[in-house]
C-alpha cells in the first residue's frame, strides 16, 4: 500500500501533499480538545497494524485497517494517519518522506469516505447492519485506496498502467481479510467502548 | 529456356546511349517477350577465351568465397565458456519475509548513473546477481508492479577483484528492523504518538 520513492512524478507528488496539507489543516480545525487522546490511540493502532502481516494466498500483505480508523476519528483521519505514516518512514522505511504526502492523501481519503458513507450505519442500533457496514467499510476502503495510489501512479507515468491494476487486483483478497477485521473491530467497539466510534464528533 | 539474342540498339533504343538486346523467339507467355529490352550488354567472345576467362574467374572467385564465407559464417555463430570473474548476488525481499521474485532489476555502475549497466528480473528467491568491472558504489534496483522499490548500494573494494575467491558478504543491509530493534521502534512510535497528545493536553491545559 506504501508507494515507494521514486514512481510518483513531481506534479504528482505535488497534488499529494496538497491534498494531505488540506485534510491536515481541516482534521485539526475540526478536532475537539478532548479527541485527542482517542486520535493518539488510533494513530498507534494504524503505526502498528503496518507491522501485522497478513497472509493471503501465495503472498503476504499487512493490515491497514483504514476503515476502523476512518470510523472512529472521521476528519482527524489526517492527522493521525500523517503522523503514523511519517513514524513509519522514519522507522521502518516504509515508503519514504517525499512520497508522504500522496501516501497520507491516498489512505486518509478513503477513511473519511468510509465514515461518510457507513459511519451512521456503523454507529445505528442494528448490529446486523452495523456488522455489513463495518465489513464494507474495512473492505471498499483499502480498495479505494489501492485504486488512489494506482491512479497516482498511472498520472505519473501512463507506461504504468498495467501496474496500477496489478495494485487493485492484488488488493481484492486482503480487502475481504480488512473487512472482516474491521467488522470484529467495530462490533467489539460497539458493546464495549462506543464512545470510541464517534467518526470524529463528540462521544 | 534458351533464347537466341541479337544487338538491336536502334530499334530499341531510340537514340539512347547503351546497346540493348532484343530477345528473339522467346516465349510470347514469358515476361521477357520477344522485343524486350534488357539492360544489360553481353560481350561475345570467342569459345577460346570464354573458357579462359571462366577458368580465371573461378580462380579469382574461390579464394575470395574462402576468405569471405566463412568468417561471414562465424560472425552469426555462438559460444561459450566459463568466466573466470567473480560475481556480486544481491538478495531483495518484502517486509513480510516474501522474496522479490521475477521482478525487474537494474544494476547501475559507479561510473553512470543514467544508463543501466545491466537489466533483467531476479530469480524464484529474488536473488539477481551480475560481474562488476571496476571498483565502487554499484547500484541495483528492483521494482515491482505494485509500486515497491528497494535500492541497495552495493560498496565494490579493490581487494574484490585482486583478491577474488572470498565468500564473505560485501553488504548486508535490511531496510526492515527485526527482532529486538523492532519491537524497540514499535514502542518508540506509539510513544512518541501518545506524548505528541499528551503535549497538546498539557498546553490546552496551560
């Protein structure tokens, strides 16, 4: 899911940290004093699912649990995924700090899509509703975000087509592996801490 | 198909500047119909030295068939033999511990940068491996179609190519902690993730 250095041109990466830097400036605006601690915490959860490989098939792949984030912090999504993401850089290399700005926008927009579109779902008083929200939530949003960061890399090189549909294809097993987490994740939220699942208001 | 032939340059010609011949008796059906004109002029000699002048033709021709044809020959031909230098391997893998097989590779010389010295796709436990030609910081590059990129610098010394025959590896670097290291930056992440909001509370509290 981390685009590496190097594949994205400048005007790419350009609209990548313009969009990141908007979402930012928004999260923080729209972020309550008291959320902060919540944020914290759903940031390490998405530092730390990078580090939970996954296997799927013949190969691996690791948790990004974009939609529970996206469902539990809403707009501040941005923030906590740039933070997460740049620690990620720095520590384990995961895709680089020039690139950061088009990681950050192809992983957080689809958490706040995510939330917009099956938040209210997710946080109704139908678990069986809540459970296919949550599962579609988990599973659209990391296809989402496969097909962002194959669109960042088919505007920057169009010979690269082939791979940005290498990039969604590869991604339909592990969306059905992030749905179903996203699904537990959030029926346990539910029941035993849901003020957490607020998507970014006030518990 | 024999066909008698006669010189005929007024006829055929017109006023040009070379003879023509004029096919005589031939074929109607054929492409060369009777009247034709053939550009080309054929000297009559006589029997004597038309056989001479085969005779010296042929002399002249198969020393120059000798001398040409076989190394045009050898110029398509292939072969082989076992190189003497040492080679650098270089071994890419995923953070999940999964080999890059049969991705595409480029190896880099220290000298540019620009043009790849070698290309190609690493084998089933992506390994790639190629023969160094000076000393230096050699490059390989190896991407994938999912947009992952692993460049390792490979440090070429001297001693590489005057000592040879020393097994030991020349770099070894992983761009994934592992083990201890990891856990230890697992734990500095979260932290530094809870004291960023533990700053902020403390300054929203001042």
């Amino acid at each position: 899911m981390h685009i590496s250095e190097g594949f994205l041109s400048p005007g790419v990466l350009a609209t990548g940290w313009a969009v990141t830097a908007a979402g930012v400036a928004w999260g923080i605006k729209k972020m309550d004093e008291g959320e902060i601690v919540r944020v914290s915490m759903a940031s390490s959860v998405f530092f730390l699912a990078s580090l939970v490989n996954v296997r799927v098939g013949p190969s691996a792949a690791h948790l990004s649990l974009i939609g529970p984030v996206g469902l539990m912090l809403g707009w501040a999504s941005f923030p906590a995924m740039f933070t997460a993401l740049l620690l990620q850089a720095v520590l384990f290399q995961f895709g680089g700090l020039l690139v950061l700005g088009a990681n950050c926008a192809s992983m957080a927009v689809p958490a706040v899509l995510a939330n917009a579109l099956f938040g209210s779902f997710v946080r109704g008083r139908g678990e069986k509703i809540a459970a296919a929200a949550s599962f579609f939530a988990g599973a659209l949003a990391v296809l989402t975000s496969a097909g962002i960061a194959g669109l960042l890399l088919f505007f920057s090189d169009h010979g690269m087509a082939l791979t940005a549909k290498t990039l969604l294809a590869a991604h339909l097993p592990l969306s059905a592996v992030e749905g179903a987490t996203a699904l537990f994740m959030t029926l346990f939220l539910r029941r035993a801490f849901p003020d957490i699942l607020t998507g970014g208001g006030r518990p | 198909m024999r066909s008698s032939a006669r010189h005929n340059g007024d006829q055929a010609g017109g006023g040009a500047a070379s003879s023509r011949i004029l096919l005589k008796g031939a074929d109607q059906n054929h492409p060369l119909k009777k009247g034709t004109p053939v550009p080309f002029r054929v000297a009559r000699l006589p029997k004597k030295a038309r056989g001479l002048g085969s005779a010296i033709c042929v002399c002249l021709l198969v020393p120059v068939l000798l001398l040409t044809g076989p190394d045009g020959a050898r110029a398509h031909g292939v072969g082989y033999r076992q190189s003497g230098k040492s080679a650098v391997a270089v071994e890419f893998y995923y953070s999940t511990g999964e080999t890059m097989a049969y991705q595409e590779f480029r190896v880099y010389s220290p000298q540019d940068d620009k043009n790849a010295y070698q290309s190609g796709r690493t084998d089933e436990f992506g390994r790639c491996s190629f023969v160094p030609e000076n000393p230096g910081t050699w490059r390989v590059v190896v991407s994938d179609s999912e947009g992952h990129r692993a460049d390792a610098s490979i440090p070429i010394p001297q001693e590489f190519f005057d000592g040879g025959g020393d097994p030991r590896p020349l770099a070894v670097k992983s761009h994934m902690p592992e083990g201890l290291d990891l856990y230890l930056r697992a734990a500095l992440g979260v932290s530094v993730l809870f004291n960023v909001a533990a700053a902020v509370r403390f300054r929203k509290c001042i």
